[in-house]
C-alpha cells in the first residue's frame, strides 16, 4: 500500500469524440454536394478524401476518435 501512496499520478485527458463534417465541394451528384475536403469537428483542420469521409479512425492533427455522429 506504501508503494501505491507514493507512485506519482497522471492529470488524464477524457478521450475526445468528433466527427468529419464536409467543409468543401466541387460538384453535385443527384443533387448532394460532393465533398473534397473534409474537416475535424474538434480541431477544425482538414484533409482531403474525394466524396466520402476520410477513412481514418482517427483525426491525425489532434487525434480525436472518429466515432460520433453530426449534431
């Protein structure tokens, strides 16, 4: 139990959550815009993945999982 008291402690981070949301297009396609770059809901950078979201698990600049859904 000494051992436990004296080991030093973390200040963690709750894990951040966001979502790809479309920031630009170049076309339609029946009548939707085709998104080629797409944006972090948490840090706002973007990256570029023609017409469908990126396929990343998570965001590469801020590391944010992508698993929540567009409010």
């Amino acid at each position: 139990q000494e051992k436990i008291d004296k080991a030093p402690t973390i200040d963690a981070v709750p894990g951040v959550h966001a979502y790809w949301y479309g920031s630009e297009f170049d076309g339609y396609a029946d009548g939707n815009p085709v998104y080629d770059t797409w944006g972090c809901s948490h840090c706002h950078e973007e990256v570029s993945a023609e017409g469908f979201p990126p396929d990343y698990n998570y965001c590469p600049y801020c590391g944010a999982k992508m698993d929540s859904k567009e409010e």
